[in-house]
C-alpha cells in the first residue's frame, strides 16, 4: 500500500492501518476525533474515530502468538 505522511497530523499508533510505518504521522487528509464519555476531562476520554486496526498477515500472526 502507497501511503503519503500527512504532517498536519501525527499519530504513534502503529496497530493503525492510516499509520505511516516509520514515519508517526497519518496517511489520512483529515480525521475524525469524537469522544465516548458525556462530560469528556481527561485525553483519555477523547478518541480517533478513524482508527483501523491493520489486517496484514504478519501483525494478526503476532496477534495470535501473544495469545497461546
């Protein structure tokens, strides 16, 4: 997959398909952030809706070894 670092927005979340390898910026052009709580006070509360978790091969075979 040919992924572009968009620098308007860095991410170190690696399980991220939008995540740029090495790179810690988004291949996104924009993102979605919402929040889960009613009353959001804490970063922890807030959250990036555009989050997708990476289903190549080799990240769900270390996925699976973790659990055995």
């Amino acid at each position: 997959m040919n992924m572009n670092a968009n620098h308007s927005i860095k991410c170190s979340v690696d399980e991220c398909q939008h995540h740029c390898g090495a790179e810690n910026y988004c291949s996104l052009d924009c993102v979605s952030i919402g929040t889960h709580e009613a009353n959001p006070t804490l970063k922890q509360c807030v959250d990036c809706e555009s989050f997708v978790l990476k289903s190549d091969s080799h990240q769900n075979q270390q996925n699976a070894s973790s659990y055995r």
